[in-house]
C-alpha cells in the first residue's frame, strides 16, 4: 500500500499542487490544500483499488477540499471580526446580527409607507402588475397567464412601472431623498 501511495503522489503530486495553486493564488495556500488533500486520499486509500479514473478522483478531492476551506474561512470571517487585545467589547458584541434595530424597523415601514403610496398613483394596469410581481411573488408566465397577456407585455408594463414609479419618487423631493438617497 505504501509503494502504491508514493507512486500516485510521484504521478499526480505536481498536478495537485498546480491545481491548488490555481485555485488559490497562494503558494502558502495551495500548500495547505495540497496537505488536506493527501490527508484525505491517505484516509481513503483503501479504495484505491476499485478507482478507475484516479486523476478525476483526485482532481475532485481536491476542488471539493478547497471549496470546503473557502466555505468555512467566509463562514468564520463572517462571524468573528478581528479584535484588538486594548478592547474592551466582548467578541461576541462584534458580531453582527440579522434582526432589525427599532429604528431600522421604523425607517423601513416608512420607507414602504412612501412606495405604497407612490405606487397607488399609478394607473390601474402598472400597479397590477407591480403587486402580482413584488408583493405576491409570480413569475412572468404567472402573471401573463393571469392577466391574459404575452410575456413580452407583461416585461413592459414592469419596465413601465418602475419607470413611472420612480419618476414620482423623484417629482416628491422628500420621499426622493428618505427612499432612494
């Protein structure tokens, strides 16, 4: 097994190190990826024997190893922020949450308050078609289907929409400067 083992890394050790140094454009970085790569092919080279297309098998190990690692430092980086040793903030006050403030909540009632009102302004066929695609969520054939049109009118009228939409934010400078500035 240890013969079989130097022989595949002889053969293919220079493609996954190019392979991972492409990946990564890091030399320190593929060599870490190289490492877990060989960790695993070790791990599993009991089915060496039964592998028909070795390249493929390890070409996949190695994509799948590094999307691994790209996930968990984007999950980390998400969540812990680098901290100095002077501060005096618990880490776990760094880390951001997904629930709304009070007045983040606020601003954006308001906010749909404003858009609402705009969009009621709108003639009857626009506002339709804004609230079948934003509000309840059709698709384009939903929509078309419901009110009795082509696909291709329907992308219209929402391009229309919008366009008369954001002319009205922008005839009301207030609601121009809270919504969209």
């Amino acid at each position: 097994m240890k013969n079989n083992l130097d022989d595949l890394y002889e053969e293919y050790g220079r493609y996954i190190y190019h392979l991972c140094l492409k990946l990564t454009r890091n030399k320190e970085e593929a060599e870490d990826v190289m490492q877990d790569v060989w960790v695993k092919v070790i791990r599993y080279s009991d089915r060496l024997d039964t592998i028909d297309h070795l390249k493929g098998w390890l070409t996949t190990i190695c994509m799948n190893t590094f999307r691994d690692r790209y996930r968990k430092n984007v999950r980390h980086s998400e969540h812990v922020m680098n901290q100095p040793p002077t501060l005096d903030v618990p880490i776990l006050d760094l880390v951001p949450s997904n629930t709304l403030t009070p007045g983040e909540i606020v601003e954006q009632n308001d906010i749909q308050s404003i858009v609402r009102q705009k969009i009621d302004k709108l003639d009857e066929i626009y506002k339709t078609t804004l609230e079948y695609f934003y509000v309840y969520q059709y698709s384009l054939n939903e929509i078309a289907e419901e009110m009795k049109v082509s696909i291709g009118t329907v992308k219209s009228r929402l391009f229309r929409a919008r366009k008369y939409l954001k002319e009205l934010l922008v005839e009301d400078k207030a609601a121009y400067e809270y919504v969209i500035a």
